[in-house]
C-alpha cells in the first residue's frame, strides 16, 4: 500500500482492515507474498493472512528447515 504507515501497525493487527485494503489490494499483497516466498498460497489459506504474526507464522510453517 503506496504511503501506508506500515511501522504503526501492530503485529496481530489485522492489517486489511487497518489499511483499509480492498480485495484487489490483498491479492496484489498475497501475490507479492507467494513470489518472495516461493511459496503457493491457496485461496482456502487467505483468511489466515490477516496479519504480520501470521503471514510469518504461516511462512515459517511451510518452509523447509533442512
């Protein structure tokens, strides 16, 4: 989100509603997400991507640790 404040958000805030994201903006983000992660990110997993804590933790959980 081009100007958002993002160091004022909290990290279990939900950062769609604080930012005031529309749909369009969360797939741009989850899009974005997915490519810098190497991850796949289904859309059954969205509302779980909420906020900072847990875009991280859903990260982390599907990481490889070798």
């Amino acid at each position: 989100m081009p100007g958002a404040d993002l160091a004022a958000l909290s990290p279990d805030e939900n950062f769609r509603i604080s930012l005031e994201m529309d749909s369009l903006d969360f797939l741009n983000f989850i899009e974005a997400l997915s490519g810098r992660t190497g991850l796949p990110l289904p859309e059954t997993d969205y509302p779980s991507l909420n906020t900072l804590n847990a875009c991280a933790n859903y990260v982390a959980s599907r990481t490889p640790t070798d």
